[in-house]
C-alpha cells in the first residue's frame, strides 16, 4: 500500500490518492509513526504537484513538519526546486516549518537563496516577513548567502530590510565584504547604490571591503571595483585611523565620505583611461607586427617576366616589404615596437601593485601613452605610404602634411595647458596667489592639485 502510495505521489495522481484512502484511511498516519526516509509529501513537493500537496495536507497537516534523514521538510525540497505554490500552501497550513533547520542548518529561505529562487523567496518574505533575519550555523542571513553564490536578482528582494545590509556574519563580513571577496562587480554596483549600505564596516580581522579588495590578488576587475567604491566613500582602515588619529570629527569623515561620492576621482578616471588605451594599441601593434604591410612570402622563389622560376634571396615567411623597402620596413618596426613596448609598459605598471597612486606617477605614465600614441600614428602614416599607389603620392603627402601639423598642434595646446596648470599650482604653493575657495560641500577644482 506504501508503494502505491509513493507511486501516486510521484505522478501526482489523485484518482490514485483518493482510491488509496478508501481501501486504508490510516495509511497517512502509519506513515507518519513509521521510521520511512521520506513521507509522500517530501516526493510530491520536490516534484512540485501542488494538487497532490493540498490533498495529503487536507487529510494529514502534521505531515508538513515531517523530515528525512537529513532534516529537511518539504518546504525545504520545494524550495530548493522553486516551487513557489507549494511552499505558500505549506505556509499556510504551518507556518511554524518555515523556521525549521536542516542538519546544514539552513531553513528553506536560506536555501532558496542559496539556489537563487526568486519566486519562493517572494512568497516567503510576503507571508512571513521575519524569516529574512533567521541565521544560519554560521551567522549568514538569506543576504549573505545570495552574494556568496552570486544570486543577483534573489539578492534585490532581501535588500529591502535595511537591517540586512550592515549585518555581520560569524566573520564580521557583510554582504559588501562577501561581493567585494568574490569581485562580483554588479553585486557591488548595486550594494553601493544603497543609501543605508555603510560601506566602510571593518570586519572581524579590522578590515573594510577596499582592504579586501586590495589584499586580494589582482586582476583586470580590480581598477573597476576600486573606482565604484572609492566614488561610493570607500576607505581602507588605514586611513580611518589616521583620521581618528589626527582627531578629525565624524562631520569632517562624512565630508570626506561626501567629497568622494563625487565623479573627482582624477586618479581613478584616468588608470582606467590608460588601461583601456593601452591595450587598445598594443593589440593594434602586435598585430601590426606579424602582418606588416605587404604581408609575407609564402616561398622561396619568385616567377620573373617570362614566367620562369628564378631563384631569389628571400625566404619563406618574411616580410616583403623588408625586401622591396628595407628603409621603409625599419623605420615602421621601431615605430610599431616602440607603440608596443610603451603600451605594455603602462598595463604592466597599472596591474603590478605597485603604490603608483601618487600623481606624479600618473603624469609620468600619461606620457608614456603620449610616446605610445604618437608611434602608432607614425607607424599608421608609414604603412599608408607603402601600400598607396605611386599615382596616389601628392594626395597621400598632403593628407600626411595635415595631419601631423594637426597632432602636432593639439599637442602643443596640452603640453602648454599643462605647464600653466603647473605654474598655477606652484604659485597657490608659495602662497603668491590666494588659494581658489572650494564649495560649501568641499568640492572644487577636481585637478588643480595634480601636481602634488
């Protein structure tokens, strides 16, 4: 009778069901003083058959309660599965077995988030509300665990209890630690937006998510998760105990923290210019440098006028444009080279980790990216040149003449614009000018000490 049972739990066969209890209406509650792993209604809630569901609670509430062998009550299987209609059914029979803990310690909330389902969570935060701040074993609310397995959209639907934003678990992290641990860089877009997110909490081992982040090893996200928490008010701990330090009031930490939510991170705007443009152009020049202007010889030998295989010095592989323009060719491989090396030179020192923070070594990468830059132009112009007709020389010089007297000219009005920007700098210094009076949020020039 069991079997038939479980067999019409699993095809959620009510005909089934209803024949069952005629033949032996105490089956439910022999079931349920029996030592049986799984009842029907752990098989019928996994498989989501919410009709069978409302059928056995009907005759049998007590069954909701039930777990198997590893602690788990159907609200925890249905969960798992994201069957919202059957979990709202189980609510509203018990409520009660929403708060119940499988033997990982975890409720079907924790779990719903862990597998990210949207629907019954949902359910769960409309029907009973205070299950959003049951923890785990380990102090984790459903939060945590969303960021921990990168539930994005299950996450927005427990960020609006605000009191789930700043929680700590057993580690003092909170849902910014974990994001920022694991560099979940939408999850940190979206934590940061939020008005009560406090986002320099230290955790247990005194560490804020920009501490985190900066002890993790690096990769290419890092520069984009540094600048959305820096404009966000992010510090590290070090810097909030030199501030505690110097005996700076909480209102000058909130104008800080206020300063820097700001678009005026000068810095961080402009290594993550560099980075793009770097590897921009070394792509462009690696590729370049394979396939040069001309393309390669693909034999050893070349067929003259009479169509006869004559032998030739060149070889298979190399350059034709080395053979027919040797001046030509050297002067665009140092060109190309020299666009390579500066380029890798700027991303080698933007991801090594060294402190390069301080302006002057930004001014010095900028102009690197200025050698760069300019190579690649050079080394442009040179492969137009070889690969235009002869017909085509007066046009090609005169679009070369222009050119450059263009590049050259908006050069000219940087480099001069930065030498006033300098002397400016230096005269505030000496104080021979008065200081420009920053706003009442204490906001002004974003470069006008780039040079310190």
């Amino acid at each position: 009778m069991e079997r038939r049972l479980a067999e019409a739990a699993f095809g959620g066969d009510l005909k089934e069901l209803q024949k069952i209890m005629v033949e032996d209406p105490l089956i439910l509650d022999k079931i349920t003083a029996s030592c049986s792993d799984e009842t029907p209604l752990h098989t019928a809630a996994m498989l989501g058959h919410g009709s069978f569901v409302v059928a056995l609670l009907s005759r049998k509430p007590e069954l909701a309660a039930e777990c198997d062998s590893r602690g788990r009550s159907p609200m925890h299987l249905a969960a798992a599965k994201g069957h919202a209609e059957v979990v709202r059914e189980l609510l509203l029979v018990n409520s009660d077995v929403a708060s119940m803990r499988d033997s990982d310690g975890r409720t079907a909330l924790h779990v719903a988030a862990v597998k990210g389902r949207e629907g019954v969570l949902a359910e769960l935060v409309a029907l009973a509300p205070s299950l959003t701040r049951v923890l785990t074993d380990r102090g984790e609310t459903g939060l945590h665990l969303c960021v921990k397995w990168n539930r994005y959209e299950a996450a927005k639907l427990l960020a609006d209890d605000d009191c789930l934003l700043n929680f700590k678990d057993c580690d003092g992290n909170t849902a910014l630690h974990i994001a920022v641990a694991q560099k979940q860089f939408r999850m940190i877009k979206y934590l940061i937006q939020l008005d009560q997110v406090e986002v320099n909490v230290l955790n247990k081992n005194q560490l804020t998510a920009l501490d985190l982040l900066r002890q993790s090893p690096r990769d290419t996200r890092d520069m984009e998760i540094e600048h959305a928490l820096l404009c966000s008010g992010a510090l590290s701990a070090k810097d909030m105990d030199s501030i505690a330090d110097e005996g700076k009031s909480h209102q000058r930490l909130s104008s800080l923290t206020v300063t820097q939510r700001k678009p005026t991170d000068w810095l961080g705007r402009r290594r993550s210019a560099l980075m793009v443009v770097a590897s921009l152009i070394a792509t462009v020049a690696f590729q370049a440098g394979l396939t040069p202007p001309g393309g390669i010889w693909e034999d050893d030998y070349y067929v003259d006028e009479n169509g006869q295989a004559v032998s030739d010095p060149h070889s298979a592989g190399h350059s034709v444009m080395a053979y027919q323009e040797p001046g030509v060719y050297s002067a665009f491989m140092i060109l190309n080279t020299t666009a390579f090396l500066a380029s890798l030179s700027i991303i080698l020192l933007l991801v090594s980790g060294l402190p390069l923070n301080r302006r002057k070594w930004m001014w010095l990468q900028m102009v690197i990216m200025w050698v760069a830059i300019s190579t690649q132009v050079a080394t442009y112009f040179v492969t137009l040149r070889h690969i235009s007709p002869r017909d085509m020389a007066g046009t090609l010089r005169e679009v070369t003449e222009i050119s450059v007297l263009t590049w050259l000219t908006l050069i000219v009005v940087v480099f001069v614009g930065n030498v006033l920007r300098l002397n400016l700098w230096v005269l505030r210094k000496y104080g021979l000018i008065k200081e420009k009076e920053r706003d009442s949020e204490g906001i002004g020039d974003d470069q006008e000490d780039v040079f310190e």
